[in-house]
C-alpha cells in the first residue's frame, strides 16, 4: 500500500508541476517566470506528500511505523522529482530551448526595475546579471542530474520531517 501511494502521490504532484509549466510558457514569459517563482516559494509538492502520509497513518493498519512513513514520504519526492527533471527538460531543452534566456532576462529586468526604485546597490545588481549570464543557454542533462541529486538531499530530510510529525501527531481512526 505505502509503495502504491508513493507512486500515486509523487506523480499527481509532479502532473500538476508539469501542467503548470506547460500552461504558463504557453501564457507567455511574465507568466512561465510568475509560475517558477511561485512554485519556488510555496511548499505545494511537502503538503501534497504530507497529506498522503496523514492519510496512510489514518488508513493503514497495522498503524505504519516511522520507516514505513519515510519510506512513503522519500519514494514520493523520488517520483516527484523524475516527473520535475522530465518537465524541464521537456520544457527548456526539448520543446523550447530559448525558454532559459527568456526567464532569466525577464527577471533580470524585474529586478533591474526594483533596484532602480531604491531596492539595493549597483554592486548587488552587477552580481545578479553575473549569475543570470553563467546560467543562460539550453538546460543540459549535467544540470538535472546534479540537480536532481542535490534536490534528492534536501527531499529526504523534508521526508524525516514529514515522518516524524506525522508519526507523533496523527491519532489512527479507530
């Protein structure tokens, strides 16, 4: 049941990440580059996990034991996070390759216009048109895989996270 829910749960998340992205490029740059901010920001992909392992301790009996719930939770973000390498490759190397460049110079511009309204030094905006320059150019198959492996890190101790809490606070239905 846990390995049948991960699959469920770390592809609907990674679904609705896909189709996020493809409708927002589809609705033009300010929107693709609106959506990635957003997505940067909000916790969407550890409340969807989460709510799966609430419902896997409520449902599941024998109540599942903590490695049972990190099981869950880890094999989730690992779906997850082929769907999200699929989607930008898709996206940014596959479909349009020019999408990168267009992101990057739309915030680059944004921020340019924050900055000029009193929002930070010229230090700190040539710094920022630095790193916007290193990251141009067509998505490559090195930066997923670095950065899916990075990610993966980072998704196991949200996974600890998301077992622990619902170990200790989730009452079984009885």
């Amino acid at each position: 049941m846990t390995v049948k829910l991960s699959l469920i749960t770390g592809l609907a998340a990674g679904v609705l990440y896909a189709a996020g992205l493809f409708i927002s490029h589809r609705s033009g740059t300010p929107a693709l580059s609106g959506f990635l901010s957003a997505y940067a920001m909000l916790p969407l992909v550890l409340l969807v996990i989460g709510a799966g392992a609430v419902w896997l301790r409520r449902r599941q009996q024998p109540e599942p034991d903590m490695k049972e719930l990190l099981k869950y939770a880890f094999l989730a973000y690992f779906i997850f996070e082929l769907c999200y390498a699929f989607a930008n490759l898709g996206l940014f190397r596959w479909a349009d390759p020019t999408a990168n460049d267009q992101v990057l110079q739309y915030l680059l511009a944004e921020t340019e216009r924050k900055m000029k309204n009193g929002q930070g030094s010229a230090e700190k905006l040539e710094e920022i048109k630095k790193m916007a320059t290193a990251a141009g150019g067509p998505l490559g198959y090195t930066q997923v895989l670095i950065g899916m492996g990075q990610q993966l890190i980072v998704d196991f101790i949200k996974s600890v996270f998301i077992a622990t809490i619902t170990k200790r606070t989730i009452q079984p239905r009885l």
